[in-house]
C-alpha cells in the first residue's frame, strides 16, 4: 500500500500534460491577439480603399463619355 502511494506522489506525466495545455492556451491568446489587430487594420484598409474608389468614380474620374 506504501509503495502504491509513493509511486503516486512521484508520478509527474500528469503535470507535464497540464504544462502543454498551458502552453497551448498561451499560444492561443498571443494568436487571438495578433489576428484581431491584424483584421481592424485590415478592415481600415478596405475601407480607405472603397472611399478611394467611390471619390474617384464620383468626380468623374473614369474614362470620357462617347459623344
């Protein structure tokens, strides 16, 4: 029975399972981090884009009317 309980206390495959899951839940905070700034930059690009496109298309800035 001791020895049961020792063998117990001095197992450690379990703490390294926990570290690579904690591993892997900071790995995926610093990804949700970069991937939401990185989509809001990108979405101000678009949209700095379209407004380029729309100004241009509005003052006549596309090819001459055929007479």
């Amino acid at each position: 029975m001791m020895n049961t309980i020792k063998s117990f206390l001095q197992d450690e495959s379990g703490a390294t399972a926990i570290e690579y899951g904690l591993i892997a839940a900071l790995v995926s905070v610093a990804a949700i981090a970069a991937l939401g700034s990185l989509g809001n930059s990108l979405g101000t690009m678009f949209n700095r884009v379209a407004n380029e496109l729309g100004n241009a298309v509005g003052s006549g800035g596309g090819a001459p009317a055929a007479p």
